[in-house]
C-alpha cells in the first residue's frame, strides 16, 4: 500500500515490530479527509474528487444544455428582442446544476475541503448557490482556470498550501478543544488515562506528542492497551506483549475508529499522549 505524503519525513528510520509504524503517516500524511476541486465557468464545471492521498476518485463534467451562452452582438436587431435576460437565465441555471451535482459528490465522499477556482464572478455564484454545510468548506483559489491553458501545477501549490494550512487550522482548533474539556471528562492526558479510554473505545481523537521511547503493554486484541498489567487481567486478556507507545496506540485508535493528530508545542500532554473523548 502507497501512501502520499504532505512532505517526507526528515530522516529514515526502520523499524521490526509486529505492529505498523502508523505515526509518519499522521505526522506527514494527507489531511485526512477526501476533498473537491471545481474548475466552474458560465457554462458549467469540471468536478474532480479526491482521496486523502491526493488520488483522483471521481471526474466528471456538468455542461448546460441551454442556448444562448454567449450574448449575441447587434442585440438591437429588430424582430429578435433582447437576448441577455436568457443569457443569464442559462447561466444561472449552470451554476444550479453544477452546485447540485458538487453537493451530491461532497456528501457522497465526505469532502472537505471544496476547492472553487474559475472566473471570479462563477466562482462567487457557485458558492452562493450551495447549501450552507458546503459552503462553509468551500475555499475560493485565486488561480487556475476551466481552460486547457490552465497552469495547474500552480494550482495543485495552492491547493497543498491550502491543504497544509488546514492542518494547522486544525492543531489549533484541537488544542482549543482540549483545553475546554479538561476537567470536564472529555479530555485525558498520560499513558494510563489514554490506555484506559483506548480499551473502552471511548477516544474521539488521539493526540500524540512526543512519546520517547516509552512502552506499553498489549493484549489478545490490538485495542487493549494498558499503561500496566492489571488492567488487562481486568479485560480478561490472556497474553500481553510489550510494544512501543508509538506503535500500539496509533493502532488501536484505528480499530476504535478514532481519529489521530500529530501535536506540535501547542499542547505538551503527560507522557507526551492525550485524547478527546465521545462521551
């Protein structure tokens, strides 16, 4: 399995362990989340869905149907009337099928961020034509365009700039929400307090700093993690196995379905470990 990251990691290291080595992959990995990008003019617009390695799903066109497009010169020719009311009848009327269209695709495949780039005033009607949760994951780009002469590898640097600020947008809305919980039951920090939440599988997001060296202990399934061994003779596991922190957490946040963030100083947890909690 490839996976594409944001930027590579700053030296090689190898690991021989039973367990994958998950933690460059939060620290350097794509956004975590698929996201959109719609090149939009009068006429239409071309959809393109991406994974969260950056890895095209889904493309596809929406073009009107409708005439005229362009308005006809000499529009006060007797006989023909005024052409620009249709004109911009069908143009509005574009943009309508292409918000449809990228709506059902952002929820389809849980899109975010939705990247707009095209003629600035498609761009500002397409956006104001969608739904408000979309709209509030919609990121006008002030370059590219729906031409073939469209410069899109400055496109894909605005995009991975946009991509890389989210992250960052994302640490500090975590941190935040951390900071919030704590003390209420619904943020944990340290080994023992983590390891408990894991094997409950009650962690929302795993926040990993920096772990060291430090060890924990695993159990018959991946899931149970355990600061020491009585908690998992409390579960019932008949085995336990000594792993690196950094191993075994990622990997039982992923069999809980939690999410993971690489932390940087914003937050410095006991241990170097916290987590939001559902409940």
């Amino acid at each position: 399995m490839h996976e594409r990251l944001v930027r590579p990691p700053l030296r090689t290291e190898v690991r021989v362990s039973e367990l994958p080595y998950l933690l460059p992959l939060v620290e350097h990995g794509a956004s975590g989340r698929p996201y959109l990008v719609v090149a939009v003019d009068h006429t239409g617009g071309d959809l393109t869905v991406y994974d969260q390695q950056g890895t095209a799903l889904d493309e596809e066109t929406v073009a009107g149907e409708g005439y005229p497009i362009h308005k006809a010169s000499g529009a006060q020719t007797p006989g023909y009337g005024d052409p620009e009311p249709r004109v911009e009848e069908q143009r509005h009327r574009n943009i309508a099928a292409l918000a449809d269209r990228l709506t059902e695709l952002a929820d389809e495949h849980r899109c975010e961020p939705v990247f707009v780039i095209g003629e600035i005033r498609s761009r500002s009607d397409l956006v104001e034509a969608l739904p408000q949760r979309i709209k509030e994951v919609s990121m006008q780009l002030q370059t590219g365009s729906r031409g073939e002469g469209s410069d899109r590898e400055r496109t894909g640097e605005h995009i991975e700039q946009a991509l890389a600020q989210q992250r960052l947008t994302e640490m500090d809305e975590t941190a935040e929400r951390y900071r919030a919980g704590a003390g209420t039951g619904l943020a944990v920090e340290g080994l023992s307090e983590v390891t408990a939440a894991l094997r409950q599988r009650r962690v929302d997001m795993l926040i990993l700093g920096d772990l060291g060296d430090v060890t924990v202990l695993v159990g018959d399934d991946p899931s149970l993690v355990a600061a020491d061994s009585g908690a998992l003779s409390e579960m019932g596991s008949g085995s336990e196995r000594i792993h690196r922190a950094d191993e075994a957490l990622p990997f039982a946040a992923v069999t809980s379905g939690a999410a993971m963030l690489r932390m940087d100083e914003r937050l410095t947890p006991a241990d170097g470990v916290a987590a939001l909690l559902r409940y």
